[in-house]
C-alpha cells in the first residue's frame, strides 16, 4: 500500500467519544479512493518523543529505529473523501486515554499530521440484494453511515446500532426504506446480548439480504453464528468482522484476532 500524509484542517465531536478529523493538504496530492462504503486507511501513530520527523515512511522506521520506537498501527474507515477540495475525514472513537489513535485524534490540532498506507477496501451495498441489513457499534458508524447513503430509493434498509445514550447517537440518511433503531448500554453484564437479541427479533422481509455486520468480537460472532444457522444467510451475502473485543486492548486482541476468526469460522463449518 502506497504511504500518505495529511495535515489536520478541522476536528469536530460528534458525539462525546467520537472526533471527527479533516485532513487535508499536499500530502494528499493523488490520493484515490475505491468504489466501496467500508474504504479504510492504515495510520501510524508514532510514540511520544518519537526520533524521527513528523512526515515518515512506516517500513522505513520499522527497519531502521528500535521497535519501541515503532508507530502503532491501527485501522480506520474513511468516512468521506472530498477529492476536488482535497479533504479526508476520519472518525475516531475516543476511551480517554486507551489506545493510541483514539488519544491522539482527541488532541488533535490544525496542523498536525497524520502518516496513513492505503486505501483497501471490500465492501459495497449490493444493488442487486433485495433489502439490506447493517449491524454495528460505535466501531462501524463510519462504514455503515457510508453505506447507507450508497443504498438507493426503494430498498429496505433495516439498521440495528449499539451506543452508550441518546446523546451518542448520530443523523444518518439514506435514500431507501429506512428501518432503524438504536441500543443503549447500561453498563450490566448483559450489553453483550443487546445487538443480537436485536437481530433475533427483526422480522426479515422476503428476497436477498445483503448484509453488514462489524463491531465488538462477541457481540458479531453470535450475530453471524444466527444468521448463518437460523436465518440461512450465505456466507456470500454478509461481510461480517470483530473490529475490537470487550475487556482487550488494542495491542492484546491484535495479538488473537486471527485464532478467534478462525474460531468463528468454525462455528458454523
């Protein structure tokens, strides 16, 4: 993946944990973005005192610095590429001072800059699909905001969302049928259950469903585990990811996110 920088032109919070950044600037000169909803970037967020400059190549420090010098690497969705005015915005969800890009996008000042690899991406509302199903938390926002404003009028989106309150809530539009409703944790043991007993209960509509389903490991490993075996979702038909996992910080689920996709998998074999 090609290596970019862009410098901070605005932050703005949309909700209390999650900042919005523009970036902007001749770091971004050529930059393209696929025909996808769900197009993420791959930023470095260099330690505090890092020795080297601001602008950096990733493979290059990783090659020539001591590895606790190393950026932390971490995935995000891009939630708009403004190409004519040159602007790409991002949105990070924000636990204080947990993690590494959550931390910096808080204190995130114009000018600043932020080292990114990419774009990649893999998913896209199917036209063709009889009505769709977007599933997620605060973690799938961008992608799932994104993707309902690909779904055309006519088409029956049903949207199940988890958030801490009313006042994490976010507008979303989209040109189809929209159906959607927002959770809200309580902080009890069973949050875990909210999304899929949400799923369990939307009366799906006849025809194809092509759905999207990411967010926190536990919660999408039941959901997929559903509609795999009681609804008789295709594999084919859902793109379906474990973005994080309660109780792990980044660095640890990193480390066990392959094995516990790969449990997953197994499920359902």
């Amino acid at each position: 993946m090609a290596t970019w920088h862009g410098r901070v032109e605005t932050t703005e919070w949309l909700t209390p944990t999650l900042v919005r950044v523009v970036l902007g600037g001749e770091g971004l000169a050529g930059l393209t973005m696929p025909d996808a909803t769900d197009t993420y970037v791959n930023v470095a967020i260099p330690p505090v005192g890092a020795p080297y400059a601001a602008v950096f190549s990733p493979a290059e420090v990783r090659e020539t610095q001591p590895k606790e010098t190393w950026p932390a690497r971490r995935r995000y969705t891009v939630r708009d590429w403004d190409a004519a005015a040159g602007l790409l915005s991002l949105d990070f969800v924000v636990h204080g001072d947990e993690g590494a890009a959550g931390p910096w996008a808080a204190t995130a000042r114009p000018g600043d800059v932020l080292v990114f690899e990419g774009p990649g991406s893999g998913f896209l509302p199917d036209p063709t699909a009889d009505w769709h199903l977007l599933v997620g938390d605060e973690s799938a926002l961008p992608a799932i905001a994104a993707s309902l404003e690909a779904i055309p009028a006519g088409r029956r989106a049903i949207v199940r969302l988890v958030c801490d309150g009313p006042g994490f809530e976010i507008p979303l539009t989209c040109a189809g049928d929209l159906d959607l409703l927002w959770l809200h944790r309580t902080g009890a043991v069973d949050d875990v259950d909210l999304l899929p007993d949400a799923v369990a209960d939307v009366a799906f509509p006849e025809g194809r469903v092509d759905a999207f389903v990411h967010g926190e490991a536990d919660e999408i490993r039941a959901i997929r585990r559903h509609l795999i075996s009681d609804r008789g979702v295709p594999r084919a038909d859902m793109s379906c990811s474990p973005y994080w996992r309660r109780t792990m910080t980044d660095e640890a689920w990193r480390a066990v996110k392959r094995d516990y996709v790969a449990a997953m998998d197994a499920d359902v074999a």
